[in-house]
C-alpha cells in the first residue's frame, strides 16, 4: 500500500515510496590485503557496473581503518544474483581466508526515500 503523502519534504512534497535493498558491507582489512586484493576489488567494480538490478555503491573509511560500503540494488533477486557470480564467490572466498580481520554485512529494505539539494549546487 502506497501512502504518498504520509511523509513530506520540508517544501511539502511528497517522498517517493520505492523499493529497494542495501547493503552495509563493515569490514577492516589485514596486512595481507596487497596487490592482489586491490587489483580484484577494481575488477568486481568494474563488473558489478554492469549487472542488471545494480544501482549504486559509495565506501567510506574510519581513522581506525574500519571501512564501511553502501551497495544499492533495484531488488533481493538482483542482489542474489550479483552473491552468486562466480568471481565474487572466489573473492569472498578469499577475503575470508586473508584480506579480511573480519566483516560484517547486512540486508536491508529501502521502503521509502527523499532528499534535498540546494539550488544551484
């Protein structure tokens, strides 16, 4: 059930109701994290570009070295699709057997978004 107007801009408009699912990817990376894990991580970039359902991704990274990544996709069958392509099963193995000191992901629902961008910006 659609309620357009049950959340507002601060300008009155309504907020656009879509679905979508997240994921926060919080991880820290060891000493053995080198080339190697660069060098595939700039590979699954590149390739999850170009997969259907894909939206979006934005990473950050603590002073203390935990980082934490942002991947929007259109739907959970987009998503599952993208955990199960062959070379990011091969780098999830990898990362748990030596880049990662450790991570954390979870799935989440996007029910509802807004925003707000100052003219002229």
């Amino acid at each position: 059930m659609s309620r357009p107007h049950l959340y507002r801009f601060a300008l009155g408009r309504p907020a656009t109701i879509r679905s979508m699912v997240v994921i926060l990817f919080r991880s820290r990376l060891t000493a053995e994290a080198g080339q190697d894990y660069q060098e595939l991580d700039a590979e699954l970039d590149r390739m999850v570009h170009d997969r259907p359902g894909y939206v979006n991704h934005k990473s950050y990274r603590a002073e203390d070295g935990e980082r934490l990544t942002l991947v929007w996709f259109k739907d959970q069958e987009t998503l599952r699709a993208w955990k199960m392509q062959p070379r990011h099963l091969e780098a999830q193995r990898r990362g748990r057997e030596r880049w990662y000191q450790f991570y954390e992901m979870e799935v989440a629902e996007i029910v509802r978004t807004s925003s707000f961008k100052r003219p002229g910006t």
